[in-house]
C-alpha cells in the first residue's frame, strides 16, 4: 500500500489506537457480534487495555500502519513472545475505513517478520467464531482452524484458534 508505513508504536500512538480499536468494536465487531458485546467495550476500558498493553510491551511487538497524507494511524498488531517455537499475533486491527486496502495484510507481515526473526516457526491468532469476515481474511492469508476453541468471560462469544506455519513453507 503506497504512503504507508509499519513501525513499531510509541506511548504517542495510544489515543489514536484506541481509536483504532474502538472503531473496530463499534463498527465491524456490530455487523457480527451480538450488540451486548460490543457494548462490554467502553471507552474507558479501552484506554486503560491499550495503554496497559503500550506500557508493558516489549519494543517491537506493538506494530503500526501509519498513512503520512492525511497523517493517521490506520492500524495496530500486537506479537507475544515465542514459546517452544510458537509464536501469537495477539491483536490485528485495522481502522474501518482502512479495511480492505492492504493495511491488515502490512501489519500481519510484519508481525510475523517480528515473529520469525524471534525464532517462531509457527503462529497462532484466536478469533471470533463469527466473525466471518475475519476468518476469510486470515485463512486468504494461510491461517487455518487448530481446533481449540474458547470463551473468554469478559466477552462471553465463542473464539477459534487459528495456527500457520512460518517461514519459506507458510507463504
């Protein structure tokens, strides 16, 4: 996507991806989730999530796109660390205006650079079961269902766990 850049985030980007983030839950997460879980997501507990995750996260797994004209955030992923050769894309969110014109797929392949340069040989991600148009996206991309299923109280909506191998043989 010409004129935009990922880079790791800076305590500077926390309102403008919560913005982010909000948008995702206002806008795309109402087209498939019930309206009671969208509305679990205030305001106020966006800020205090994301600028809990902007604080302790370790430099270089908070990644986002940035257009430089208009100058705007249109995007966030979050990596966690590798374990046993695991790695996980923990969060991939693309402004609502943004989707669908290549910001989501920047993000995920600098997620996983991230993820491979940290040893990950494979990555999972968890989504919502219902979020189809997530799940078209992420399995266009090689992501596919492991069969591990959850459902986080917070939320109360039933997720998949989505796995795909790194390196020369996932792509």
């Amino acid at each position: 996507m010409q004129n935009v850049r990922v880079r790791p985030a800076t305590p500077g980007d926390l309102d403008e991806i919560v913005a982010v983030f909000l948008g995702c839950w206002r806008e795309t997460y109402a087209a498939v989730l019930p309206q009671r879980t969208v509305d679990l997501m205030t305001d106020e507990k966006a800020h205090a999530l994301w600028g809990r995750v902007v604080s302790e996260s370790e430099p270089g797994d908070l990644l986002v796109a940035h257009a430089a004209a208009p100058e705007q955030l249109l995007g966030v992923a979050r990596t966690a660390p590798v374990v046993a050769g695991t790695g996980h894309l923990a969060s991939l969110y693309v402004r609502p205006q943004a989707q669908g014109m290549g910001v989501g797929r920047l993000l995920m392949d600098a997620a996983l650079e991230r993820l491979e340069r940290s040893g990950a040989r494979s990555a999972t991600l968890w989504v919502f079961r219902d979020n189809a148009p997530s799940l078209a996206f992420y399995r266009h991309l090689g992501w596919e269902p492991d069969g591990e299923e959850r459902t986080q109280p917070e939320f109360g909506e039933p997720e998949l766990r989505l796995a795909r191998t790194l390196g020369r043989e996932g792509r």
